[in-house]
C-alpha cells in the first residue's frame, strides 16, 4: 500500500471509528508508529483530523459527520462524568432544552426524576430516555429526522422552537473555538441549536475536550452566549481559563 493510499485507509478508519490510536493503527497497516504519526500529521494539516495524545479523532466538516453509534463508543466514561455534572447545574429550571447527540442523551438520563420538569428536544433517543418519568413532560420537536442523530430539524423544528421560552438549554457542538464559537456541519441543525440559544434564559455547552479548538461549517453561538462550559479533564487547565476569560464558568468533571 502506498502513502496517498495507506493515509486514505487511516482516514475510513478514523471516520468510521471516530478516532484511532498510532499502535493500534501501526499493527493493523504492518508499518511502524513512526509512520502513522507522520500519516496522521498530514492529514491534521489537510484539516482532516486532530491529533490526540496516542491517536487521533476525525474533524467533523460538511461533508462528514459521525452518527450517533460511533458515539456511544468513544470516551464514555468522561461523557457520563460530563452528563452528571451538567444534570448538576439544573437549579430551578422548569423547562429544559436538551439538544441532540450522546452527552444529551446521557444528560437527559441523570436529570432528576423526582421534580416536575417539562423537557422540549429535537431528539428522538432523549425523548425515548424519558418517556416512562412520570413527572417530567416531553415535548418533541417536529420535522424531518436526520438518520446520522435520530434528531428533527428544518423549520418545523425551529417555529416550534420560537414560540417557548426556556429556563435552561443543554447545548451540544461538533466544535467549540475561542475565535469562532459553537459550529456544526449541517445548516438544518444549526437553525435548531441557534434558535435554542436564542430562546433560553440560560445556556450550558457541555462536550468532551476533542470539541475545543474544532471547528465546522455553520457557527450557532458565541462563547460568551453560554453560562456554563462543562468537559473532560483532557481539557488542560490552562485552556479551560482561556475559555472562562470569555464568560463561561468552565467544569472540568
């Protein structure tokens, strides 16, 4: 196999799997660790992926985005951790967006189930979560569902959106960047997250440390635009204060 060849193939497997380790790759392709740095210090400066410590995860764009499986596989314990730290932050709200994607999903699994609580999501898998609580009343968002999320979008979505005002939204990114803020790939799902942001009191971003420094298609949100940041300890200390000199109160859980 050659270069052009061998790096197309760490790419699939990236893509497919989310991301990958150097050893694991350097066995798969018989070649040495040393050659699968390179290969993916390449495809990091194409904007094809990001380099983690051992490995790499693929860099979500317009025309790639991983599905909800590959997600429920990729650092899970840090997103439960993140899902519980988040759920901590509910104080008093009575009505709570809980956007699409894994962390949601979770944050939607720790809210409490003992308080009255009116959830609106464009998710189907949240509001599967919480069908059977018998105090917390689910509103779904109509429209098209992405097959990639199992989440609703386009205007349907959206005008529902616009009509409620909301205590608190759990917010989720495909990228967050100090210079560029919250984006995703797809325009449909932007319109959603942003109208989210735009009709609750109070915001919370909540995402693993390989979101920080990303950044897609379409920008939903402004740094500053959310109360509260929540992530992994992979997110350095020192990057988390960079965050916070913008406004959000940064959880490392």
């Amino acid at each position: 196999m050659d270069t052009d060849g061998r790096r197309r193939r760490v790419l699939k497997l990236a893509r497919s799997a989310g991301g990958v380790e150097v050893a694991a790759l350097a066995q798969d392709l018989m070649v040495a660790q040393e050659t699968i740095r390179r290969d993916l210090r390449a495809l990091e400066e194409q904007g094809l992926v990001r380099r983690t410590h051992g490995g790499a995860h693929a860099v979500e764009s317009s025309g790639f985005e991983t599905n909800l499986s590959s997600r429920t596989t990729n650092y899970v314990p840090q997103k439960n951790r993140i899902a519980a730290a988040a759920a901590e932050l509910l104080g008093e709200a009575e009505t709570v967006f809980i956007d699409e994607g894994y962390t949601p999903h979770l944050i939607a699994s720790a809210l409490p189930r003992d308080r009255a609580l009116t959830v609106v999501t464009a998710s189907l898998s949240v509001s599967h979560t919480l069908a059977d609580a018998e105090k917390i009343t689910v509103l779904l968002l109509g429209g098209r569902v992405r097959n990639a999320t199992l989440a609703t979008v386009d205007h349907w979505a959206s005008r529902m959106l616009a009509e409620l005002v909301i205590d608190l939204a759990y917010i989720g990114a495909n990228g967050i960047s100090r210079e560029h803020g919250l984006t995703t790939p797809d325009p449909a799902v932007s319109e959603v997250k942003a109208q989210a942001v735009r009709g609750s009191r109070r915001r919370v971003f909540a995402g693993v440390h390989t979101k920080f420094g990303a950044v897609t298609f379409c920008r939903f949100a402004d740094v500053r635009d959310v109360e509260s940041i929540v992530t992994d300890t992979g997110l350095s200390a020192a990057e988390a204060q960079r965050y916070s000199l913008l406004g959000p109160n940064v959880i490392r859980a």
